[in-house]
C-alpha cells in the first residue's frame, strides 16, 4: 500500500511538475554547465546498490591533482539555492517510479558507510530510502549523525500511509522556512565515520 501511494504521487508529481523540471534544468545548463544530473550509486532496499539521481548543485572543480575540491568550494550560490528549496531532489522521483526509493524513508547515504553502521543503525535499510524523512523534518542535516539513525529507526518500526502522508507535509514546511539545510560550520553535511556504540 505504501508503494502504491508513493508511484501515485510521483507520477502525479512529476507530470505536474514537468514544466518546473524543464526550467530548473535549463538554468543549471547555464549556470553549472553539463551535465545536469547528478548520478552517484547509493544503497537501497537492503543495501542493494541503485544509481541514485539529483539535479546537479556544485561545480566539477578539482585540485593540482585531479581530486574534488571540498564541497564549500564547489558549491555556488545557485547550488545553495537549489538545495534549500530541494529543487535538486525532483530527478528522484524517477528513482520512486523505478522503485528504487520512496517518498518517505533514510535517505539514502554513501555505499561507504555501510561496514561503519552498528547493527541498530543498519536496519533503516530495511525499508527503501525515500527522498524525504522523518530525520529531515525533525532536523535534516543540523543534527547528529547519532540522532539521524535513531529517527531513521524509529520511522522503520512505525511506518504506515499516515505517517508518510504527515512528513510529506511536515517536509512543505521545512522547505518554505528552510531549517536545517547544512550542518553547523560546513556546507552540506559532515561525513560519518562511525559510531561509539558499535
């Protein structure tokens, strides 16, 4: 039923938001150059890999030796932009449709920090990452990794079709007042490196 609910809406969402789409992928052509999407392999379902996909929000700025300069550096003003009001999120929900993510669920991190999870904190892969969450709407990247897993946990042992419905919603509101866009002292989010508790 959750599934059901969350095609339905992405594909509603999608045709509905075409036009946006278009638009938000035009400017990023001429501000950020190609490509527009952004594609980088996340774990899913189970941690079963899948090519995650985003409107791309940095520039492909590299260092003397070809390495990624850090994200402050590549991230401009546009690309702050695109992320504060998740404009960069629309790409995924082609990934919704495809089944490889939800609406709501653990957004779904970097295949690197699979070995780094205690076993508590792997269940969130037990449900399909979502393009929003529980742990956005109650800090997105302002809180500890620590407190991201636990309400990653919690959303896995209480999902349902209301609850989703109620962060869908909680989500509208937290892109309009814009809480919680970066960590404090870094642009995006600091990387995770594993936990005390393990």
């Amino acid at each position: 039923m959750v599934r059901f609910f969350s095609f339905i809406v992405s594909l509603v969402a999608l045709l509905a938001l075409s036009p946006l789409i278009v638009l938000v992928a035009l400017f990023i052509r001429i501000k950020l150059g190609s490509p527009v999407l952004f594609k980088q392999v996340r774990p899913g379902l189970y941690g079963k890999p899948f090519n995650m996909l985003k409107f791309r929000s940095m520039l492909d700025a590299t260092d003397k030796e070809g390495n990624p300069l850090p994200d402050e550096m590549r991230l401009t003003r546009f690309g702050r932009i695109l992320r504060s009001t998740s404009l960069d999120e629309l790409p995924g929900l082609i990934n919704v449709l495809k089944g490889d993510m939800s609406l709501v669920g653990p957004r779904p991190l970097l295949m690197e920090y699979l070995p780094l999870y205690s076993a508590e904190q792997a269940r969130r892969h037990e449900v399909r990452p979502g393009i929003t969450g529980w742990a956005q709407v109650n800090g997105r990247n302002a809180i500890s990794w620590e407190d991201k897993f636990k309400l990653d946990v919690w959303y896995v042992d209480n999902r349902s079709i209301w609850l989703d419905i109620k962060i869908l919603f909680l989500t509208v509101k937290k892109v309009f007042v814009r809480e919680g866009i970066s960590a404090a002292g870094e642009a995006t989010m600091s990387k995770f490196t594993g936990s005390s508790n393990r």
